[in-house]
C-alpha cells in the first residue's frame, strides 16, 4: 500500500498484512535536495535486510516444525545426500544408534554401523539411486528384522539428489509370522 504527504509518497513493503519496511520517495520527488539519495539508500537496505531477516526467521521455523513432525514419528526416519552422507536424522534414527544427531549428521553409514549394516545400506541406497525407484525392504540385521522404504528425492530438474526413508522394527511380526507357520 502507499500514502501520500505534502512531499512525499510513502511505499509499504508487506506481506499478509504485516509491514516490513516503508520506503520514502521525496529523494525522487525532489531530486534537488543532494545527500538525500543516500539515505534512501541506507533506507532500502534496512528494509531488505529486515526482509531476509523475516524470510531466515520463517526457514527456521519451517525447518523446526519440520523437525518435530519427524521426531514424532513411530519409525526411524532420515534424508541422505547423493553421496550417501546422511543430512537429516529423526530423534529415533540417532537413539537406536546410540549417538546424538549431531554425532550422525554429515557422516556416511561405514561412519555409523558395524560393517555388516552399513554394507546392507549402502547396497539398498544404490539400489534405489541406481534403479531410480522407490524400494520396499526387508533386512535382517543379526537377529532384527527391519522394514524399509526408501524413496530417491529429485530437485527441481528432475536429477536425484538423495534419499529419504523410514524403517521400522518387524522383528516380532516376523517371529509371530513364523510360529504360524510352524
């Protein structure tokens, strides 16, 4: 919106109804007052820099709410890179490996597992990556059963940039499964 004064038109800079800056246009209006550009300048500045404060703010809280959807979920939950090194980890994912999420963050599954998993995870990962498709497993870990959907994640020109999933323990469907069967 914009209002007007004896010598100067006002420019509100806003977003649903909420004003982030004004910009004052009497330096255009009267381009005789020297120095005046300046501090139309410094003004606009201001504003964008309260702009970009206001759009960081609201990745923060976008990036936060995301975070507590994927904390309270009842599996484990991640995101890995296209190299393989795992970016976004639930609450569960860093509990079941007995690390905190900043000890997993940035590191690759041979960081994270024994051997045995990491080589099961690394293979699934490129299986997914490769085949280009999402992927449905079950794995057996020693004597845990996991369940598994991973899913390749694309950006914008349609190239895979990573993987997501969520797991979760099936060991004791699988041992109510086979008892049936006995």
């Amino acid at each position: 919106s914009y209002y007007i004064t004896n010598d100067s038109m006002f420019l509100e800079i806003q977003n649903n109804k909420k004003v982030y800056g004004v910009i004052q246009l009497s330096e255009f209006l009267f381009p005789e007052y020297k120095n005046r550009y300046l501090s139309f300048g410094i003004q606009i500045v201001k504003i964008c820099e309260n702009i970009f404060f206001q759009i960081e703010r609201y990745e923060e809280k976008r990036q936060l709410e995301v975070q507590i959807i994927l904390d309270n979920l009842p599996y484990t939950a991640w995101y890995k890179n296209i190299m393989g090194k795992y970016t976004v980890i639930n609450k569960l994912f860093a509990d079941e490996c007995g690390l905190s999420k900043e000890e997993i963050i940035g590191k690759f599954d041979e960081q994270i597992f024994p051997i045995y998993k990491a080589e099961k995870n690394i293979v699934i990962n490129n299986e997914v990556v490769l085949g280009n498709r999402k992927g449905y497993f079950e794995i057996l870990y020693n004597d845990i059963w996991k369940e598994e959907y991973i899913s390749p994640v694309y950006d914008e020109c349609e190239n895979i940039v990573g993987t997501t999933g969520i797991s979760r323990d099936i060991t004791e469907k699988k041992i109510f499964d086979k008892s049936l069967r006995d």
